[in-house]
C-alpha cells in the first residue's frame, strides 16, 4: 500500500509540473514565434533538455520533501528504487509514443503536428535524464537551488487548490494504473524473451478484403491509386514552417 501512495505521489509531481510546463511554454511560443527554421529547431532541442533536466529535478526535490521519515537531506532505498524505476517506465513510454508519432510523421501534413526525432538522440536525451535523476537523489545538494524549489512549491500549492488538487488526483489515479500496466508488460516481455521496449501500434486486420495495418493514410494512397481513372497528384505542402509538436497543440 506504501508503494502504491508513493506512485500516486509521483502521479501528482508528474502531472502538475506537465501543467505548469505548458504555461510556460504557452509565452515562449509568444515570444519566439517568429524565429528562423534553424533556430526553432534549435529551441526545440534546447526546450526539450531544459524539461527533462527540470523534471526529474523537480520530482527527486518533490520525492525528498514527502517522505514519511521527514528526512529532506536522503532519500529511502525503497524510495530510490521506486522512483527510478516509475521514472524508466515514464520514459519508456514517452519513447514508445515517439516512435509511433515518428511513423505517422512521414507524412507531410502529420509532419507539422508531429515533428520527427532521432529515436536515438531521445534515447539518449531520456538515458541521460534517468542518471541525472539518481544523481539527484544520492546528491541532494545539485537540486537545492530557487528554481528547483519554486517548481516544488508550485506543484504543492496546485494540489493544495480545492478544484485543481481533485482534477490532479484523477489524474494521479490514472498514472498509477497506467505505471503498473506498463510494469506488467514489461515483466511479460522479460519472462517472454520479447523486446521491453517494441511500441504497440496495433495488429493488421482485413476489411472488405484489404489488409489494414497501423498506417490508415498510407493505404488509403495505395489504394487510390490501384483504382481506374485515378489521377495522382504532387503534394506541394509547404514543411518550412514546421514547429515542435508541444507549440502546435497549445496553438
């Protein structure tokens, strides 16, 4: 049961910095809107280091400042182990969606809303975050700065609010279900010999005698083309203009 209000917590530190992310996302978008190609491709990049670094920074101050022995100065190994491994598994699924986005990225209109990523540099972008995280952990001292402090703060006068601490708690409640499907998958593909990390983009099945697969577009295409009188055309979509995924949903 400790473990399961420990994940929940977690739940809560996770969603709310996410929350508060998106706001500070929403004016830079303001302020960097009318940047260059390159340097918007740049500021993704840099965006995106920035999170994470900030993230498992935030979640190891946020897991130190709620223990239940009181100790702010080291964290439990219990706790360590738990944490690291929640965190391996958020990160798992953050790569197992990029892959898929990736996929339906090919295309150029699909493109805009989600910009392709090298699936190694995110694996080494998220490699490099859980490190960081047992870093901050064992080294409480690299996490005790304003910044890191005021994002822990922030997340707990959020859950404090009457409204906003409900609308997090459901969300708390379904991370923790989804973080022990994924431990459950995980555990299956060990025990099974399969791959831990393959992303489930669904199996193929047959309509009106056409195989369908995980990529609708694509075959909507191909068959287009294999009917009579069809005329194909030259996709001209202009991908100039193209922004990180988090500035398009916001917009």
């Amino acid at each position: 049961m400790e473990v399961l209000n420990f994940i929940f917590g977690l739940g809560i530190a996770f969603s709310i910095f996410g929350f508060i992310w998106a706001l500070i996302m929403i004016l830079l978008n303001f302020i960097t809107n009318r940047l260059d190609v390159n340097l918007k491709q740049i500021h993704f990049l840099v965006l995106r280091v920035i999170k994470y670094v900030l993230l498992v920074s935030v979640v190891a101050n946020y897991i130190l400042l709620n223990q239940e022995s009181g100790d702010t100065t080291s964290v439990t190994t219990s706790n360590m182990i738990v944490g690291v491994a929640v965190m391996a598994l958020y990160f798992m699924g953050k790569l197992q969606k990029r892959t898929i986005f990736n996929q339906f990225a090919q295309h150029k209109l699909l493109a805009l809303l989600a910009p392709p990523i090298d699936p190694k540099t995110e694996g080494y972008l998220f490699s490099g975050s859980i490190i960081l995280f047992i870093f901050c952990l064992q080294f409480p001292v690299i996490i005790g700065n304003p910044i890191v402090n005021w994002f822990t703060m922030s997340i707990s006068s959020v859950y404090e609010a009457p409204i906003f601490g409900w609308i997090f708690s459901a969300i708390a409640f379904f991370f923790l279900i989804n973080m022990l499907i994924r431990a459950a998958n995980v555990i299956g593909s060990l025990v099974t010999g399969q791959p831990i990390n393959k992303p489930r983009t669904g199996g193929t099945f047959k309509f009106g005698g056409q195989q369908m697969g995980s990529n609708p577009f694509e075959q909507f295409r191909q068959q287009q083309q294999t009917d009579e009188g069809f005329v194909d055309y030259e996709d001209v979509t202009d991908v100039e203009d193209v922004t990180d995924s988090d500035d398009k949903k916001i917009n």
